[in-house]
C-alpha cells in the first residue's frame, strides 16, 4: 500500500494558494531566493507602467482573528472608518488611547507579479505566476536597482534582470532581507524550466494577474464602501470602539513589515528618468 503523493500535494498546493483562482502568494524562503519581477501589468490607469502596485491596510484583531483590508483613505483619498476611529483614540489625550491608535495606523505595502526561478511552473507546464507582497524598505531596494542607469527597467521581459533575495532569520523579529540583482540582463524566454526547455516568455507575459482587479481574486484587496468596512472594523477588533482598553503590544503580522538590509543596493546616481519621477509620484515624494 502506498500513498497517493499526486493527491497529497494537490491538497497542500490548495491549501496554500490563498488567494484563491490559482494564484500563488510569493513567500521568500529561508535563505537565497531567485526571482523575476513581472513587468507593468497595464498601461492605463493610476498604475500605468509600473511593475508594482501600492496599497495600504490596516491589520486589525489578534491571533488568528487578524485579518487586514485596504485602508480607504490612503488608498483611494476617500473617508476611512478605521482611520476616522484612530483620530477618535488620538483625541482623547489618553497614552493608552494613543497607543491603540498607532496599531491601527496603515501599512505601507507593493504587489507585484512575480516568478520564482527555482519553481517557475505548474506540474502541468503552466507558468506559475505569484503575488508577491511586499514593504517599502523591498520596494526602495527595486526602485533603486531601477533608478541606477547601470540597470535601468529590471522588469524589462527581454532585457530585466535576476532579482537575488536572500532572507535572514527564521522568525518575525529576527527577519531581514539583502536584494540584488544579477549582473547581467537576460529574457525570461532564457531561463531553464523543470524539464531543461527554455521558459514560454509569452506564456508567462500572459498569466500576469491584473493588479488593478486584485480585490476580485482576493476580498481583502477589495475596495469596501465605509459602511462595510466600519461593519468589519467592529467585527474584528478586540479594540473597544473609542474606549479606554488594555493594550495589546503593536503585532508584527507580516515579515514584509521588517526592516531590510539594503547594504548591498548600489548608490543611485545619474538624470532622474520618466520611471524614476513616476516611482517617485507612486511613492509620494
Ligand atoms: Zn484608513
């Protein structure tokens, strides 16, 4: 009697496609990672031309009640029922109050498309595209790479770069993340798959998700109306609404939260392009 590995993990892979729809979320293992980052999804909108698309959320709740959502004001300029419930804690002058209030404070985060060149396709040869979420210290890391004339779109199809990711620590507190690039361009068409033939280039141009709909794969990327995200606020704080209550210490719920070594990014110097003003723009100064 043997065991059906197929189904085993059919099963894992379910359970740890989050997001659902078959798309994979990006977590940089232990150590070195090799990947590429997928280039600007759409050249229309408030994301035109840009491999990345940025977010802020508000974690709310503790333990395995933690659960996260778009915050509406810094995302999308508009009112903001956590936002408006921090400026209520805030304004009692209370340092309990003060502190439950900067839990609330919103979260600085990127998506974007990427491949993991150590695990590039599906068993059936479909490209493996995965959303990789990430903080502003990876976020400054890439936009340096491509703000440096000696590398310029690290995101090109045919003429992007390895992203090498090395990740340190194996807990929350002790992570920290080095980010270079290799040194010489190459096409996504060129790296090897699984079975030694070149990568499909179009296939996986084509299996980018489009990140201005990711709040339909994955609801907590949705844009809630305030009265629905007010409704989820409540429902999963522990947080008393506007009153005085135990605080809990600031959770570290996510390992794209921590610092990141950036000691291998090189110096950034030369005439500022139309993507660097652009990053700049998506970065708010
Ligand atoms: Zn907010």
């Amino acid at each position: 009697m043997g065991i059906d590995l197929n189904k085993i993990k059919q099963i894992f892979d379910d359970a740890n496609s989050k997001a659902g729809a078959g798309i994979w979320r990006f977590t940089p293992k232990a150590g070195d990672n090799s990947l590429r980052l997928m280039p600007p999804w759409t050249d229309e909108g408030d994301w035109a031309n840009l491999p990345m698309r940025r977010i802020f959320v508000h974690w709310v709740g503790s333990g395995q009640n933690a659960d996260k959502r778009l915050c509406l004001k810094k995302t999308f300029g508009e009112p903001c029922p956590v936002c408006d419930e921090a400026a209520k804690l805030r304004g009692t002058g209370s340092p309990a109050d003060a502190a439950l209030a900067s839990s609330l404070r919103p979260q600085e985060k990127y998506i974007s498309n990427v491949v993991d060149l150590n695990d590039p396709v599906y068993d059936d040869g479909r490209p493996k595209m995965q959303l990789w979420e990430y903080g502003p210290m990876i976020y400054n890391g890439l936009a340096t790479y491509i703000m440096d004339a000696e590398y310029g779109d690290i995101s090109d199809p045919d003429e992007g770069f390895t992203i090498k990711l090395t990740r340190k620590g194996t807990n929350m507190s002790d992570t920290r993340y080095d980010i270079r690039c290799g040194r010489a361009p190459m096409a996504i068409g060129d790296y090897p798959g699984p079975d030694g033939k070149k990568l499909d280039q179009a296939a996986f141009l084509s299996a980018m998700t489009d990140l201005d709909k990711i709040g339909e794969i994955d609801d907590r990327f949705a844009k809630l109306p305030y009265d629905a995200m007010q409704q989820w606020y409540l429902g999963t704080t522990d947080i008393a609404p506007t009153m005085s209550a135990p605080v809990a210490a600031p959770m570290i719920t996510d390992a794209g939260d921590l610092p990141d070594s950036m000691d291998d990014i090189p110096a950034f110097s030369g005439a500022e392009s139309d993507i660097e003003s652009k990053l700049r723009a998506a970065a708010g100064n």
